[in-house]
C-alpha cells in the first residue's frame, strides 16, 4: 500500500462545492474560548481531536469522489475514441458513395431507369443505392449520436471533477483550521498531570490495553476468525500497535482510522476503501454479541471512526491525534455496528 503524504493528499484542489453545507458548522460556528481550567483544557482538546478525525474522514470521503469523477472523464475520452473510430471505419464507404457520382444525392427512380442499360441494371443499381444510402444514413445516425453522448459526458464528468476538487479544497481550509486549534489545546493539554491525561484519554477513546500481552494471549489461545483473509488483517492491524495517527495516514509509516483498517486488509489481499463510513456499509451486518476477530467496528452518526475487532472484546485501531495504534475495549463511546467483510 502506497502511503499518502498529507502534502500528496492537497495537490488536487481548485474551487467551491459539494460536501461544504455539511461541514460549515465546524468552521463558522461561534469562536472557542481559551480553556480556564486544566478540566477545560483536557476537554477542548478530546473534543478537537475527534473533530480532526470526523473531518479527516470526510476528506477522505472526498478523495473517493474526486477519483470517481476522473474514473468518469477517462470512460468518457473513451467513448469519444470509439465514436471517432467509428467514422474512420465508415469513412471508405462515404468515398465510395463519393466515387459512384451520387455526391447530391441518391437519383430519382426516373433518372435511373432513363441511364440503366437494362431492366437488370436498373434494378441492381436500385438495390445498390438503397443500401449505400440506408447503411450510410444508419451508421453516420449512431456515429453522431454516440459522439454527441461521449460529449455529454465528459462535460459532466468535467463538471463533477471540478465540484469534488472544490469541496476538497474547502476541506483542506477547516482542517489547517482544526489544526491549529488542536496545536492550541494540545499546550494547554500538557499542563494536566498524568493522571488528568489517563482519565481524559479514558474517557475518549477507551483503555488501552497491553498490546503485547494481547498478541501473547492471542498467539497461546487465537480466537477464532472466520476466514483466513480476517486472521491475517487482525496480525497485520497488531503489528502496527504504536505507530502514530496520521490524519489521511494509510501506513505503512503511520495511520487514521480507515487508513489502519485498509492497510489491514490489504495485506490479505482485501481492497477497502480509504472511508470508514464506506468501509461501514461494506459486506454482512453483525450484531455486537456475535462479533468476531477481523470485523469492523464502526462508531457514531454519521460514521466517522472504524476500528478492527480482534477477540476478546477488544479491537485495534487508530483513534485520536496524537495517540498512537492502540488496543482498546470495543465498547468506547458511540459504538454504532458492526460489518463483515467479504471477499
């Protein structure tokens, strides 16, 4: 998997759009007064650092559609190709029609019976102009309604392109916004003492859990996973234990949270979306009593944290800024469903 830069992820921006209406209230919504207390500060930054996620994934999101719509204009260039063959192909039987002296059109019946040598003559010049005429009007008919099609097309894959470009472009703006506010928070967030730091962290994301007594236990007594595909992405997710959240991360150097769950399942030859909210739809709904390692959990409405189950009530995931791939209980805040992904 080809890690994304975040210098990568903006180089494809232009002008305004789509996805904005949704995400206004982040960056027009009343000012955030400078935390007065530690208590304060610790919950400014918990808060900010899930809005840096739920905004990382709508980038993500983003992403998806501006390579859709390129995935559209290449269809369309494509059609516009097909379409030009299709005259060159027809070209030769236009020089022919061209040659045969029917430039002004096709002769009356009067004029072809008047210059026919004999009834037979007539009747297969007849026949011959008939189908030249019928051919050449069927193919240059579907050769013009195919071009005008692949036009259409194009125009609006264009159009779509430039609308996703746009929201992306949006997006870039509230998260340099966001992370200046986290940079903000995160000062005063480190005048709380360890214990302030533990209880916030808690209260966010969960315990976290040893990640090397996990793996031991894991590796003593696996629990079980459903294909062989979902025991590989659990061994991948653990290997990644402790590397950085890196918003749009995808690895191998560092991760947000779909980027971890893509990663995991790429090493088992399972292609997921770099999206937890399209991550969220993929594959069999599971019900929380019935998980199992290799499912992914998602959480809050709408989706925009993932993370992988591995057993034991517990799962892997890539949670908040500036805490790294950590093993925590399932059951953190805002758990919303469960899917099981398919081959």
């Amino acid at each position: 998997m080809t890690p994304r830069s975040t210098a990568r992820r903006w180089s494809r921006v232009a002008v305004p759009a789509v996805v904005t209406g949704v995400l206004l209230t982040l960056a027009t919504g009343p000012a955030v007064a400078v935390p007065a207390t530690a208590a304060e500060a610790a919950a400014a930054v918990t808060q900010t650092a899930q809005q840096v996620e739920v905004l990382s994934e709508q980038v993500n999101d983003a992403e998806l559609a501006v390579a859709d719509q390129q995935a559209l204009v290449a269809t369309a260039d494509t059609a516009v190709q097909v379409a030009d063959a299709a005259v060159s192909q027809l070209q030769p039987q236009v020089d022919a029609i061209v040659r045969s002296g029917f430039v002004d059109g096709v002769p009356s019946g009067l004029e072809t019976v008047l210059t026919s040598g004999s009834a037979d003559e007539m009747l297969d010049r007849v026949s011959t102009i008939s189908q030249l005429t019928d051919h050449t009007d069927a193919v240059l008919g579907e050769v013009a309604a195919a071009r005008q099609v692949a036009a259409d097309a194009r125009a609006a894959a264009a159009a779509a392109q430039s609308a996703a470009d746009a929201a992306l472009a949006d997006l870039q703006a509230q998260q340099d916004q966001l992370n200046s506010q986290l940079a903000r928070y995160q000062a005063d967030f480190a005048l709380l003492s360890a214990v302030e730091q533990a209880a916030v962290t808690r209260t966010a994301v969960g315990p976290e859990v040893d990640a090397d007594a996990t793996a031991a236990a894991a590796a003593a007594a696996p629990a079980a996973a459903p294909t062989e595909a979902a025991a590989i992405a659990v061994q991948t997710g653990l290997a990644q234990v402790g590397k950085p959240y890196v918003v749009g991360g995808a690895g191998p150097g560092g991760f947000d949270c779909s980027g971890l769950t893509q990663f995991a399942y790429a090493a088992a030859g399972l292609s997921l979306p770099h999206s937890s909210r399209t991550q969220s739809g993929m594959g069999a709904p599971v019900a929380r009593q019935d998980l199992q390692p290799g499912d992914l959990v998602y959480y809050y409405s709408p989706v925009s944290h993932i993370g992988l189950y591995i057993g034991n009530g517990q799962m892997v995931h890539a949670s908040v800024s500036s805490r790294p791939v950590a093993v925590t209980s399932v059951d953190m805040p805002g758990y919303a469903g469960a899917r099981r992904p398919t081959a």
